[in-house]
C-alpha cells in the first residue's frame, strides 16, 4: 500500500509539473521499509541503519534542485537515528522524512524499538515493554518541523494525498505511517476501530492545537483510545539551505578541477 501510494503520489505531482521526476531523489535505510528502493525508478541510494537523514541532507547539500525524500523504519529513524531526525527537524532543509512505523524491528522478527507498547512481549522477556513509547508527532513539533503529519497504511487515498503534501512541502516534512506488521505486531482491529481523521474545520498552523493532538494518543493499545490521522501541523520557515545561498555564486554550481594524479600521490609510498 505504501509503495503503490507513493508510486501514484511522484507520477501524479509528475504530471501536474510539481516534481520533475529526473530531479526526485530517495535514500533508504536497513529494515523492512528498504524494500522500496528496488521498486521506484528513481534516483536512489540504500544506506545505513540509522543514517537515511545525513544522507538525505548530503544529497540535497550537493544539488539543492533536488526534491529528496527519505524512507525509513520506527527502529533505525527513532534509535539509531534519534539524534539525526531532532536535528533535521530544527534544521528545516528542504526534506521529506517518511517513516514505515509498525513499532517493531520486523526484519530481525520481533524485537521492540523506541515507539512499541508498553506490555510488547514478543521478542522480549516477561513482563513485556515496561518504557514509554516514543511519541514521534510531539517529537518532530516541539524541535521545529515545518510539516508534521500522520496517515495508516490501510487507507490508501489518505496515505497518498498526505505524501503529496508532505512532498510538495517546502521545508522539512515528516510522516509518520501506521503499519501494522501483520507477523509479528498485528495491530489492524485495533486501528481500523479507532482511526479517525482530523476535522476538515483543523487548523495545521496552530501549534498548540498540534501539540494536543499528538498528544491524544500515547502510541499504546490498552485503552482503546482514538488515533488521529491527518497533517498536524505546517507553516513556512526559511529552509535550511536558503539561508546558506549566495544567490549570485550558489556553492553547489562552483566548478572545481580537481587534480587526483597530484592529491594521491602522497598515500603511494
């Protein structure tokens, strides 16, 4: 459902002349969620566990007429990579983060990550997850992302329209996707009941009014408490590598002649 959203997401802003898709970048990290990268005919590059956002800024520091967009899992975006998504948030380049989160490390079958339940057993010993779960939403808001949203899996025309937006965001745009991983964390009732999108009368430009719909659901399963979908929150900042430009010699058109006959010499002896 991913892929295919994503696939109709990149050709439908393709053909509205919103994206040029020779110019559309990803970057993919380790975990279920990579898959994606040997199913787009897209410029790519498959990294590292942990490590989808420095690449992803790297890619857009070198051509930043690039429109990139990273896709990683709950496990290598929130524990290896924690450090790298509130930096990138605070950062505002102009990124899209997308994150496959099915609260578990699937391809390693069943180990918990920073956003499983508390009382997640499988994979782990008695009595379960005992740490509260990482909230990415209220992360991503309070460092600084200019586009914060949430959509699930299962609806697919939700799931598009909101990577659309995300896409088309300029700035740093996160999203955060419901996964449910059918093997090892099947969480399907649970959100097919509890679901629900925001109201079209929401007002994403409020922080506040963001912030205490992050909040609504603490990313467990024991209180049958309701999961809003939707873009919490989005406004306009200067990007990152705006505020870098020199508009009349951009670093990243300066041609460099390089002489590697001359630089390596050094490391022959």
């Amino acid at each position: 459902m991913i892929l295919q959203s994503f696939k109709e997401a990149v050709a439908e802003l393709a053909d509205a002349n919103k994206i040029k898709i020779k110019n559309t970048a990803i970057v993919t990290g380790i975990g279920c969620h990579a898959k994606i990268f040997d199913y787009v005919n897209l410029n790519s590059f498959s990294g590292l566990h942990g490590r989808v956002l420095p690449t992803l800024l790297g890619v857009k520091m070198s051509n930043p007429e690039l429109k990139v967009i990273g896709f990683g899992g709950d496990g290598d975006t929130f524990s290896e990579g924690a450090s790298h998504f509130i930096h990138a948030c605070r950062r505002n380049a102009d990124l899209t983060m997308v994150v496959h989160n099915n609260q578990v490390f699937a391809l390693t079958v069943g180990q918990p990550t920073p956003t499983s339940e508390r009382g997640f057993l499988d994979g782990y010993p008695p009595p379960g997850v005992t740490d509260q779960p990482l909230n990415p939403i209220a992360l991503a808001l309070i460092n600084g992302a200019t586009f914060v949203a949430r959509t699930y899996a299962l609806d697919k025309g939700h799931l598009k329209a909101t990577l659309k937006q995300a896409i088309e965001h300029k700035g740093f745009s996160f999203v955060d996707i419901l996964q449910p991983c059918i093997i090892f964390h099947n969480v399907v009732p649970y959100f097919q009941k509890n679901v629900y999108k925001l109201d079209k009368n929401y007002n994403p430009s409020n922080f506040k009014a963001a912030l205490e719909k992050a909040l609504e659901w603490d990313y467990c399963f024991d209180k049958g408490t309701k999961v809003p979908i939707g873009v919490f929150y989005q406004i306009k900042k200067p990007t990152f590598e705006e505020q870098l430009s020199v508009p009349d010699n951009p670093w990243y058109k300066t041609e460099r002649k390089i002489n590697w006959k001359e630089m390596t010499e050094e490391f022959k002896s």
